[in-house]
C-alpha cells in the first residue's frame, strides 16, 4: 500500500496497549511485545481514527515546537504500524 499524507489511520481490533513510564507496551496476536518510547508514544495517542497523517504531523509539530523534519519520521512510524499489522487506513 502506498501510504499518503490524506489517508486516516485507525488502531487495528485487539490491539492491547499498557501504559509504562518509558512510552506503552504494545501487545497483538501478528507480533512479538513491542515497547514504544516517548516519541513513539505521541504519535501512537495521536491516532483516533479522524485525524488524517497530515493533520496528526501538524498538531504534534505545533504541540513540540517541532519543523517539516518529523513529517517524515511520522509518515515512516505509520508505515511501519501499518505493515506491523497494527494499524489500518480509513
């Protein structure tokens, strides 16, 4: 799938997540425990499944002072959920 900056990601059905100090814990039946950090963890609570990538991009810059730069690690985090199974496009 050729993901683009429009498309709206929503979290996958039982996908389990547990909240720690360091980001979340990350629990599916297609994957071993995956652990986010902090980063990982912004962009993560970010997606509800009515924000489209761009519009997720623009708040998170805006909230962490952030530039164009953390698009793409945005866009690639998404992809990577994606092909992890973890998350889906509306």
């Amino acid at each position: 799938m050729d993901i683009k900056g429009n498309m709206v990601p929503h979290i996958c059905d039982e996908i389990k997540v547990r909240e720690e100090e360091f980001g979340l814990i990350i629990v599916s039946k297609r994957t071993p425990i995956l652990t986010m950090n902090e980063d990982s963890t912004l962009i993560w609570n970010s997606i509800d499944g009515v924000l489209s990538i761009e519009q997720i991009s623009q708040i998170i810059n805006d909230n962490i002072d952030g530039d164009e730069k953390n698009n793409d690690t945005i866009m690639l985090f998404m992809e990577n959920c994606y092909k992890l199974g973890l998350i889906d496009f509306e």
